[in-house]
C-alpha cells in the first residue's frame, strides 16, 4: 500500500508546512519542496518498471522503439513541466508557473512534429493517387 505512505507523508509535510508558515514561510516552502521530491523519488522504481514494461512490449510488437521513447519523453516532460508549475504556483507565482506550462506544451509539440509527420506521410501513402 505504497499510496497510504504517500499520502501520509503529504498530510504530515502539510500539517508541518502550515504550522511552519507561521513563523518561516521560506522554510514551509522549501518542506514542500523536498516533500515533493521525495514522493517524486518514491516512485522512481515504478515508473522504470512501467518504461521496461512498455518497452518489452513494444519488442514483442516489432515497433519501432523511437515512437517509444518518443512518446516517453513527452509523457516525462508533461510530468515534469506539471511539478515544476505546482512549485511555482505555491510560492505565489502564478505568472511564473503559466510560462512553464507554456514552454511544457511547446516542447511536447516540437517532440511530436516527427511523429505526426510520419503519421501523415503514411496515410498519403495509402490514398490511391
């Protein structure tokens, strides 16, 4: 039950942060922080699990692997520019936290253009001519 340890290290960071914002807001900022790090880390081990997963099923398909990692590296990036914008966000960034959502999206679009080309090539080449 690796969700009830989670959750209770969020309530705990929570009910630590909140008490500590009292007095130190830099610090109940930074609990928050290292809290989401190491829910983050927490689950290292399973989102390797989920990639090898995925990846052994993609050999069994005979896919080619750089749709893959592709799509791995979007699916990472969304993650990663998501947690990042959270952060910012708590400490009262707003504007910050949009302009990492932003250059999330834009990223995810400059790694699926190949993708989508050869998505597009493939089905012009099943149109009849």
């Amino acid at each position: 039950m690796e969700i009830v340890q989670i959750v209770g290290l969020g309530i705990v960071a929570t009910i630590l942060a909140l008490v500590i914002k009292e007095q130190k807001s830099m610090f109940a900022f930074l609990l928050t922080i290292v809290a989401g790090v190491l829910i983050f880390l927490f689950l290292i081990d399973k989102i390797a699990e989920v990639i090898r997963v995925l990846e052994r099923l993609a050999v069994q398909a005979d896919l080619n692997l750089i749709f893959l990692e592709t799509i791995l590296k979007i699916i990472g990036i969304a993650y990663i520019a998501e947690f990042g914008a959270q952060i910012t966000r708590d400490a009262g960034q707003g504007a910050i936290a949009s302009k990492i959502e932003l250059a999330g999206k834009v990223l995810i679009l400059v790694m699926a253009v190949p993708i989508v080309q050869i998505i597009i090539e493939t089905v012009v080449g099943l149109l009849p001519a």
